[in-house]
C-alpha cells in the first residue's frame, strides 16, 4: 500500500506547524519538521564557521553532518531544538535552503523518512510541489503579515528571545522574499493544493476544515 502523505506548506507563522500536529493526531499519523532539517544544516554549517553562501562548502558539510529530526531535533549527537530557533539560524536559513545541492539531499531524507514511518503529515515550503507532488492532500496556509509577525513574536517570548514584533515582521518579509523567489523549489501552492487563509480563525477552525477537505478525498471516515 502507498503510504499517505499530507502535505502541509506556507510561509512562516502561517500555523502550519500547530495544524500539521493535530492534523496528525486526528489521522494517527506522525509528523515531519522540514524546516526544522534546513534549520539544522544552517546551524552546522554556521558552527563549522562555513560561509553560508559558499554553495560547495555547505553541500559538503550538508553531507556529513548527522541531522535527526523528531521530538528534539539532534545535530552531530547534540540537542540543538532551542538552538536551530535562533536568530542566527533564522538570519541564515534561506541563504542554505536556496542551495540546490542542501535541497536535493534533504528532499531525498524526507521521503525515506515517509516511506520508513508508513507516510505522515510532512510541513515545509515545496512539500505538495516538489517532495510528495501525488500526495491525495495538500494544503496550504496563509495569513496576513500582522497575524504572522504576531503568532512568531508570540514563539519568541515563549521561548524567551527578547525581540520587537516590528523585527519578527521585518524578518518574515525578508525570508518570504527570499523563499518565494529563489530558482529551486520556491515557496508557492501547488495547483490542486486548498488554500487556507488562517487570519481570524481559531485552530479548531483550521483543524477542522482541513478535516472535511480529508474526508472529502476519503482519509478519514
Ligand atoms: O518553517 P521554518 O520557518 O522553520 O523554515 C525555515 C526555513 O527553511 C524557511 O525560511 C525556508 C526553509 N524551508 C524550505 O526551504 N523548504 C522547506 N520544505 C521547509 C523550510
């Protein structure tokens, strides 16, 4: 049997990672963090003091560095979850997502990981156009770039990074920009995906539209 994938994709603070989670819960399916992967390889690389632009250096190190992404993200045998979330990271991401070489290793990883769980919700940014293109569901999420610098200003003292919602949106633009324009796998909805614009909506809402587009495809009763 075909492992079933639900693919979960839009910009950052768009909820994918909240909805991607209880999306799984309600299908009993485990979830993937892709960006969680680019945020790993991003903070190798910027241990190992390589310049994030150096395309050949990055895919090298890319390639050897031991990356394990779950409940904690593990890099070279070290817990990196609080680090990967970083304002250096987070400065760096999409200079090294934008590396064909990073994407064509990762993209690989990411669908040895669904075919070693029996499929999953997979979240990140090329998940419906690229990674699982015949995934049965696709979704995509949106909000408005107030919502978004709210709910990823909201993570931040959560996590106790003392930093302005006015440089969370500021920074949301940046890598929006980034992500939407590169050559390789850019951040957009596949043609078949449901576009959702979670602005104004509960979790619940969310949760549950996607729900009915699940049963409406027949994954759920
Ligand atoms: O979801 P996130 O904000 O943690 O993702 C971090 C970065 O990783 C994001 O700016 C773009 C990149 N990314 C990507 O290029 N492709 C994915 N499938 C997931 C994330």
């Amino acid at each position: 049997m075909t492992p079933v994938v639900v693919a979960v994709d839009g910009p950052a603070g768009s909820g994918k990672s909240t909805v991607a989670r209880a999306i799984a819960a309600e299908l009993g399916l485990e979830v993937l963090d892709t960006g969680a992967m680019y945020r790993a390889v991003t903070l190798a690389v910027l241990q190992a003091g390589v310049d994030p632009d150096d395309d050949r250096a990055v895919a090298d190190l890319a390639q050897v560095s031991v990356i394990e992404v779950g409940e904690v993200v593990w890099v070279n045998g070290v817990d990196a979850s609080h680090d990967i979330r970083g304002p250096e990271v987070t400065g760096a991401v999409s200079r090294v997502s934008a590396n064909p070489s990073v994407r064509d290793l990762l993209v690989e990883r990411q669908r040895q990981w669904v075919a070693d769980h029996g499929g999953g919700v997979v979240e990140g940014r090329d998940i419906g156009t690229v990674v699982f293109p015949d995934s049965p569901l696709k979704v995509y999420l949106t909000a408005d770039s107030s919502t978004r610098a709210a709910r990823r200003h909201l993570d931040e003292q959560v996590a106790q990074r003392q930093v302005g919602v006015d440089d969370v949106r500021a920074d949301l633009q940046r890598r929006d920009a980034l992500d939407s324009g590169r050559a390789v796998a850019p951040l957009r909805p596949a043609p078949d995906a449901v576009v959702i614009d979670t602005s104004g909506m509960s979790v619940e809402d969310v949760v549950k539209r996607v729900l009915q587009e699940a049963r409406s495809v027949g994954l759920v009763e």
